[in-house]
C-alpha cells in the first residue's frame, strides 16, 4: 500500500503542477500559490469531521515544521525557476528533496532495502533528472549557476517538508497536514503583504487555481499515507517522480513535445517502480 500511495502522492503532485503552472500563466504566482493552499485548507476541515485520530502536540509541531519548510521550498523554487534555467533548477531541486529523506530513513529510522530496492531507488533519481531536464532555446542544454543557490535551499526545505510529515506520528491522521497548511498559508500571506504582491487571481483562472488546491492537498494525503504505510525513503522517492505526470499531462493536454531525454526518463521511472514494488 506504501507503493500505491507513493505513486498516487506522485500523480497528483504532478497534475496540481501542470494546473497551477497553467493558472500562473496569467494571474500572479503568490496568488496562485496563496488560494491553492487556502483551498486544500478548507478541503483539510471538512474531511476532519470524517476522520478518527489523536490531536497531540507532536502532531501539531512536526506538521506546522512541515508547512514552514514547504512555504519556504515553494517560494524559492518558483524564484529558481524565475531567473535560471529549468533543466538546472529542476533537477536540484527534485533530487535534493528525496534524497535527504532516503538518508533519514536509512540511516536514522534504520530502514532496511533490499539490492533490488536500492536499485529502483537509484534508477528512479535518475529518472527525476532526466524528465525535468529541458533543452534551451538552441535545442542544447546548458548548465548556469543563475538559480542554483536559490534551488539547493528550495531542495532541502522540500526534503523537510516529507521528513517533518513522517515524524508526525501515524496515528495522527489529518491533523499534522492541517498544521502545516496553516503555516504555509501563513508565511506565504506575510511574503506577499512584505512584497506588496496582489493574491487577487485574473479572471477566468479561479477553477484552475481550485483543482491545483484540491489535487496538492489530495497528494498530501497520499504521501502521508505512503510514510505511514511504509518505508520513508521509499515514499519520498515514489513521490519524487511526480514531474512524469506534469509532462505528461502536458503532451496529452496541450500537445507539447517530449524531448527524447524525458521520454527515457519516464521509461526508467517505471523501471525503477518495478524494482522497488519487487
């Protein structure tokens, strides 16, 4: 079931991506971002009534650690992505995320993988590379420094995000997601005030911005579920691969190309899930 979830966590990942990514096109990211998390927060107490778990403090602090990482993660990725190159911000960012959870869950939670599992693990961060890596208008990819910075932080801060999360406590259910939307929708309104940015959304973009908020949240869920279910490093890596479903989602929707690289990448994704369900 941990596998399952990590792959749900993935897709959904990926699918909010390509909505808010299309959302972000006309109506300003802090908008964007800011009503996406309000509406999963809204979508987090009415499913609250619903659900059976204990409200503890270690619930409450690890999940309000998780929305502060997540926040600051969100905030410098889209910085990253704003003033470097994709195919080099993207990377980082990604790998980063999932390998400092695999490290945790490894070498501090004890975590035992198989050879074939470490193999799928290994295959699968290869395959996060390869999908996100975009050619440059010359049609070469071209690596600049511009971003990388920016991109390191937004890696590790993420990392924290699926590491806080999982040390919440497995029987805590809905309640650590709850407090980390609360932080992240926090920092992120004070970011926007700071920066005099308007959270109003264009016309036309507020079911865009209201299927991302639904589909981050949705994954959440799945990846807490996948943490729980499972081992730690295996989650964070399953939900790792989730700009398989951004680009795919992409080609399908909007009929853009898939550079030969990515198509390899999605390839070796499937490989790598196949080794870690053996």
């Amino acid at each position: 079931m941990g596998i399952a979830f990590g792959l749900l966590a993935a897709a959904f990942y990926g699918a909010a991506d390509f909505f808010g990514g299309l959302a972000s096109k006309r109506s300003s990211v802090f908008s964007v971002v800011m009503l996406s998390q309000l509406v999963g927060l809204l979508l987090l107490a009415a499913a609250l009534p619903f659900t059976h778990a204990a409200l503890t403090h270690r619930a409450l602090l690890f999940g309000f650690a998780a929305g502060a990482c997540g926040a600051v993660g969100i905030a410098l990725l889209y910085r990253a992505l704003a003033i470097g190159k994709m195919g080099v911000v993207s990377p980082i960012t990604a790998v980063l995320a999932a390998a400092v959870p695999v490290i945790v869950g490894v070498f501090a939670r004890g975590e035992h993988l198989t050879g074939l599992r470490s193999a799928g693990i290994a295959a699968a961060f290869v395959a996060v590379v390869l999908i996100t890596l975009t050619p440059g208008e010359t049609g070469s990819f071209e690596f600049s420094a511009v971003g990388v910075r920016e991109a390191v932080i937004s890696g590790l801060a993420l990392s924290g995000f699926y590491v806080f999360l999982a040390l919440a406590g497995k029987n805590a259910g809905l309640y650590p997601l709850i407090s980390a939307r609360c932080a992240s929708t926090g920092l992120l309104l004070i970011a926007a005030l700071a920066a005099g940015q308007s959270i109003k959304p264009v016309k036309g973009t507020a079911l865009q911005i209201i299927v991302a908020g639904v589909l981050d949240q949705s994954a959440n869920a799945f990846y807490l579920f996948a943490a729980n279910a499972g081992y730690l490093a295996i989650a964070a890596v399953l939900t790792s691969l989730y700009p398989a479903s951004t680009v795919i989602l992409a080609r399908v929707v909007l009929h853009e190309r898939l550079a030969a690289i990515q198509k390899a990448g999605v390839g070796l994704a499937l490989a790598g899930v196949a080794l870690i369900a053996s």
